[in-house]
C-alpha cells in the first residue's frame, strides 16, 4: 500500500467513526455506502482485526478499533502536517489570511496561537472573525475566507476538510453542587439531577455513555440552563447551577484548578467522541498561505491535543 492510499484508507475509516455510519461518510466523500463498506471490510482483513462494530443504521469502534484510531489520528495529522510544511517552505508566502472561527474556542486557543504564528511569519497577516454562527460550508461566501474552523461532525460540503484536534467531554460540575446535591456514582443516575445543556442539542453533542458494552444516551430530566453559546454553559456550572458536558477544549482549566470537578473519569478521561475540530479550505495546496498556518496548526494542537495532555498530567499522573 502507498502513503497516499494508507492515509486515504486511515481517513476513511476515521470519517466513519467521526460520522458514526457508512452512509454518512459516504455522502462526505461522494462514494456509495457499500463502497465504503468494502474498503472497511479490506482494512480489517489486511490488520486481521475487527475494528467496527455493524448495526442497520451505526457503526462504532471495538475495543481494537479505538485504539487503532487513536495511532490512525496521529499518522494522518503527521502526514498532512509534513506535506503542509513542504508546500509552504518551498515559497516565502506573503499577504493576508481570512479565518472563521467559533467564538469559545477562538478566544481559548486559536487567538494565542495565532499570536504565535504572526511572530514567526512577518510577511503573513491574519483576519479572524469569532462567529457562533457558522460560516455556510456548502458554497456560500466560500471566496470570502481561507479556512473555517469547525467543530462537531461535518455537514456535506465540497471543502478538503483537515482533522485538528479530536475532542473529548467531560461531565463536571462544581464542588458547590456536589455537596448540595450529591455525587452521581454512575451516569444511570443522571436523570435524577438538574443540568446545563446545549439549546437546540446536535447529535454530535448528546449525552452519550458505555455502559455494559451498550451505548445510552442519558442527561438529566431537568434542565436549569440551555443555552447556545458553550461560555455560558462554563459559567452556570462554575456557579453550581447544574450539570454540565463540556468539551475538554473549553474546560480543562477550571478541571485543573478544582473549580469544576470531573464525574466519571476514574480510569481516565472518556475516548474522543464522534465530532472533532476541523480546519476547511476550498482545494488542497493552492494557496501557500494557508497551507502554512495549516501546518502551523496541526504542530499546534494535534493528537492528542495540548488541553487533554495537561489535563490529564494534573488530574491522572502521581
């Protein structure tokens, strides 16, 4: 097999995981679900291991298979970081990159690193606009920016789209409302407490637990906050309103200073889930500029990322 066909086989199969169904990877890649089908059933053959789990409409990783898409993830975001570089080192780019980006995780991580990269690219200049409302990725005002960043699964979309970072969520909530409330021993008792969600929750974002070898989706009954905007959820957990699952992206620092306490994560912080953070651009290597904060970025965050890696060094590691 040949690099590019191993990093295409690996891409797939994490398309089909992030997606959580043949047919929705399909769709991202304009093939036909039995396509994608074979090309998965050709993958486990050649590892001689199964890595998905099959149901009429969902598919999801065995055991094997998470551990095999982990290593997958950092194959892949090590060769498009190296074919990055090598397309941005071969000019000395100049001129202005325009970004869209979600606002939370704009201001946490992509504005410092953005600092970062400007100090190391003097001829580079960056327009980044924070929107909680995303950038239409179907082919609307597509010539208005370079790179989008998105975060959850992928709508169908005529843009290369190159994985970031994966994401993981954490239930927490703040000592106040552990003593006040009480302590939940297992995910089965969530629906007894009050929580904070999503306002108008994607799939991608659902309360999702494995539990007995059986995925079940269970949040609390009563919810005290929904909101669509994730700052907000942070803030009415800190504040010991409810239950919160949040991105590790947006809450690890308060996980670390104890602000918020982790429910759930005694064996360690839960696998990265369906949905991760994308960067999306129009055609692969056209344009040197934003094939060199691309690179930039996935040296950035990667796999696993900088917020998961210092979370669990504080939280896991005597």
């Amino acid at each position: 097999m040949t690099p590019s066909n191993l990093e295409d086989q690996l891409d797939l199969y994490l398309d089909v995981l992030d997606n959580g169904s043949f047919s929705a990877a399909a769709r991202l890649r304009q093939l036909t679900p039995s396509a994608v089908a074979r090309r998965m059933d050709s993958l486990e053959q050649g590892l001689g291991s199964t890595l998905l789990v099959r149901s009429t409409h969902k598919v999801r990783a065995t055991p094997a298979g998470l551990a095999f898409a982990e290593r997958a993830r950092r194959i892949v975001s090590e060769l498009r970081q190296a074919r990055a570089e090598a397309v941005s080192l071969s000019t000395a780019p100049e001129g202005l990159i325009r970004i869209d980006a979600p606002v939370p995780f704009g201001r946490r991580h992509l504005a410092p690193a953005l600092v970062d990269f400007l100090a190391a690219n003097p001829g580079l200049d960056v327009q980044l606009r924070l929107i909680d409302s995303f950038t239409d990725t179907r082919g609307e005002n597509l010539g208005q920016v370079d790179l989008v960043l998105r975060i959850g699964t992928l709508p169908e979309s005529r843009l290369v789209a190159t994985r970031l970072a994966s994401m993981r969520r954490v239930v927490c909530a703040s000592p106040a409302y552990l003593k006040h409330h009480g302590k939940p021993a297992s995910p089965l008792e969530l629906p007894e407490h009050i929580g904070l969600d999503w306002e108008g929750l994607a799939p991608a974002l659902a309360w999702r637990f494995l539990i007995d070898g059986r995925l079940q989706q269970l949040r609390p009954r009563r919810l005290r906050m929904t909101a669509n905007n994730a700052e907000t959820l942070v803030e009415g957990a800190l504040q010991g309103i409810g239950l919160a699952h949040l991105p590790t992206w947006l809450c690890s620092e308060y996980l670390i200073s104890g602000q918020l306490l982790p429910l759930f994560c005694e064996n360690g912080l839960p696998e990265p889930e369906p949905g991760v953070i994308h960067a999306l651009r129009l055609q692969r290597g056209t344009h040197p500029r934003s094939e060199r904060l691309l690179a930039f970025l996935l040296k950035r965050f990667g796999f696993p990322p900088p917020w998961d890696t210092a979370l669990e060094e504080a939280l896991f590691k005597n």
